[in-house]
C-alpha cells in the first residue's frame, strides 16, 4: 500500500425530510447569504427548491437563486454565477440537483475568489480557496457530494475536463433516498452505470497489497448488483434507494481508492463522448467500459480475473485466467444492459466517422500533451483501437 492522506471534511446528513434542515446546516457552516443553484426544473417541479427556501427563512438566511444548470454543464453559466454572487455579496454555495449542478456550484465557489478566470482550474491550476460549498442531492451517480472535483464543459471548444481541489469538497451535503424516486429509470441506471465505473477504476490498480480497499470495493459493487433491478423494478424502493444512494457516496468520496493507484482511463474517455455528442455521463461509461477493459485485460490478466471471480461470480480457471477474466467483462457488459444500458456506438448516438476527432481532443485538446496515463498508458494509435472496440 502507498502513502496517503485522506482528508474528507463533508458532514452527511442522510434519510427521509432531511431537505427541510437546510438552512439548519447552512448556518452552522457559517453561511450569511447563499445562492441556490439548480437544474432544469426537476427540483422546482417536486417542490424541493420551495422546501429548501423555506427552511433558510426559517433560520432568517437570505439568498439569491440561479437556475437552468445543464446536464454536462457549461462554462457560461458558471461566469453568470460568478458575477451574481459577486454583486449580491454571496458567502455559501448551495446546489440542489445532481452531479452536474453540484459541479456548476463548485466552480462557481472557486471562481468568484479568484482573480482570473476560473477555466484556469480546469487546465490544471490547483485550487486554493473557493466560498463554502453545501449540496441537497437528488441523484445517486457522480459522487460530486463528496468528492473535491468539479467537470465542466467549456463551450469554448466543447473541452470537457475536471479539476480538482479540498476546498470544493461540500461542507455538508444532504441525502434523502425519496429525493430520488422521481428519477426516470434511465437516469437511475445512468447514476448506477457511473458509481460501478468509479468502484473499477480504484480497482484498476498498478499497486499490490491494497486487500482491505479491493475487499472495500467488491463489498460495493455487490450491493450495486443486487439493488439495481430493486430499484428498477420499483422505483419506490427506498430501502434499495438508500443503499444505492451510500453507494454512491462511498464509492467517489476515495475511502476506497487511498493508497493505491487508479485508473480513469475510461472516464477520461467517456468525457470526449458526453462532450461531443451531450449524452449522459452513465450512458457513456456503458459503452466506454467493456471496451477500455478488454483492451486493458493484458496488462494485468489477474485482476481482471479476481474481480469476475470474487464480484461477478465467475468461476475461476488459474490454467487460463484470460477466459475468467473476460467472463467478468462479459458479466458486468450484461449487467449494464439489463439495467438498460446501450452497448455501443450505434445504441449510444456517437458516429464511427468522428473517432479521429474524439482521439484527438483526448490526446491534444485544450494543452494536453498526447498521453492519458491510468491503468495504462493511452496515446493516439491505443485511443483510436479503444473506440473502434465500441462500434
Ligand atoms: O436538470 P434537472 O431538471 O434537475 O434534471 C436532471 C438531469 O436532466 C435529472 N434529475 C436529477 N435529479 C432528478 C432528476 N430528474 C427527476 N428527479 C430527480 N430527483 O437528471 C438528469 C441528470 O442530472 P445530472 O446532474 O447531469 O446527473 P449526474 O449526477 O449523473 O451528473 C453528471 C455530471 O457529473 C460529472 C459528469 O461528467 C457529468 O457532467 N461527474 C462529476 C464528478 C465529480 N464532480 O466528482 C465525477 C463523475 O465521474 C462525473 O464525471
Ligand atoms: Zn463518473
């Protein structure tokens, strides 16, 4: 195991009404005066974004509210925020949405601090500061909740990237399991898709010895498979909804992933997908995974062959673990279309003739230098046979 530090500072207030405590935590992380940040309108519909006002009355906190963050959001409403809490003088971030909203949040508190342009996060400038940060989840999927990163997509170029820092981690994020029984079944297996991809890229390690994460890990995935046809059998399902929700969390807060490396070729992948063609991130990581996976098998056949045994079930043969290996590619393929998940290019909306195009903002776009390093390393020539795995 190598050296870490994990430092993860977000109070979790998790169950049924626990929305209506908002402004309860807002205060007591010293917030004076807070934007509200949400979605397309699935909060406001629900009567989420009423009850949330409500409670910051309650506590006599004033706030501002910026709406309309897209899925993949998009660098020109975070220079909006950025100048509307300057002008109202706004000292506490509050997202009410998904990963996408609480990522718009993220950037939004990072960049009203900063004197240049908050794009400079995203192209790697480390992130020293931003304004308090709480979360009201709606949706089990990115682990934004608890993770210090944010993606947005810059619509100057369609650059998809992330950045990074301790200082977007939320100071609370709340999560209420009912908030996420209006998700459409899609969206549901979207969230799934993207917390099983984020629990195989801290399993895709270069590090040996990490028993106790790779044990932590399998221990999620399992109760992802055994919720995810709960929960889209009956919507409704708290119970399952619970368990998916902690998931989730756990999944990308990286108390799985301390002292080991991590993969995220298959995110970084998936990021160019979700930028050109604006499907949803889960929807991506469907069709990314198996193919990043089989092209990844060789490099390390026994831990491919150790998660389809101890995770999936699949018989393990030591004569030739290539076959248990790709059984558990096999599997995990089949869960995602069970839950109903497309399988490649076609079924995703993404077109054969733009895989040099995909290769290339992947490799060379927005200043990177023509290698993604994760499991292994991806420049042009691997990149272009990865995609062409997912025609
Ligand atoms: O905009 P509204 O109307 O709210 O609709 C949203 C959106 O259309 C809808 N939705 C959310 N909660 C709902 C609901 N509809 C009905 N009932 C509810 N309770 O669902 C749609 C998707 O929402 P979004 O926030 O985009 O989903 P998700 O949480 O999957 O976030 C995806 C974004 O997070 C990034 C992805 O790249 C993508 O941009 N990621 C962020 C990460 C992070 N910050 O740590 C890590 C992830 O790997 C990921 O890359
Ligand atoms: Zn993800």
């Amino acid at each position: 195991m190598e050296n870490f530090e994990f430092y993860s500072p977000t109070c979790f207030a998790f169950g049924k009404e626990t929305e209506n405590k908002a402004g309860e935590y807002v205060k007591r992380f010293g917030g004076t005066k807070v934007l509200i940040h949400f979605g397309g309108g699935s909060a406001v519909k629900s009567g989420l974004i009423d009850r949330v006002k409500s409670s910051l009355d309650k506590e006599k906190i004033s706030y501002t509210e910026l709406g309309g963050v897209m899925p993949n959001p998009r660098s020109g409403l975070v220079y909006k925020g950025i100048e509307l809490c300057k002008k109202e003088n706004v000292d506490f971030v509050l997202a009410v949405g998904g990963g996408s909203v609480i990522d718009s949040a993220k950037a939004i508190a990072a960049g009203v601090v900063y004197d240049g342009d908050f794009w400079d996060f995203y192209q790697g400038k480390q992130i020293e500061k931003a304004l308090s940060i709480g979360t009201v989840l709606t949706i089990a999927a990115a682990g934004s909740e608890g993770s210090p990163n944010s993606v947005i997509t810059n619509e100057n170029g369609m650059f998809k990237r992330g950045a990074r820092g301790d200082a977007l981690r939320p100071k609370f994020s709340i999560l209420n399991p009912e908030l996420t029984q209006t998700l459409p079944a899609y969206q549901t297996a979207c969230g799934i898709t993207d917390i099983m991809a984020h629990l195989y890229e801290r399993y895709l390690t270069n590090t040996k010895e990490v028993e106790v994460t790779d044990r932590l890990i399998e221990a999620l995935m399992l109760t992802l498979i055994h919720e995810a046809p709960r929960v889209i059998e009956n919507p409704n399902n708290y119970d399952a909804r619970a368990n998916i929700m902690w998931t989730g969390t756990m999944a990308h807060n990286n108390s799985v992933g301390v002292g080991r490396s991590q993969d995220w070729n298959s995110h970084a992948l998936e990021h160019e997908l979700s930028a050109l063609y604006d499907c949803a991130h889960g929807a991506g990581l469907a069709v990314t995974m198996p193919a990043v996976f089989t092209y990844q098998m060789e490099h390390d056949i026994m831990r491919f062959a150790q998660v389809a045994n101890r995770v999936w079930g699949c018989q393990m043969d030591f004569a030739h673990p290539e076959v248990t290996a790709k059984t558990g590619i096999e599997a995990l393929r089949n869960f995602l279309i069970s839950i109903g998940m497309p399988r490649n290019f076609q079924e995703l909306g993404a077109k054969k003739e733009d895989i040099p195009k995909l290769v290339d903002v992947l490799c060379n776009g927005d200043g990177r230098k023509g290698v993604i390093s994760g499991f292994i390393d991806i420049d042009k020539d691997i990149a272009q046979k990865i995609y062409s795995l997912m025609l």
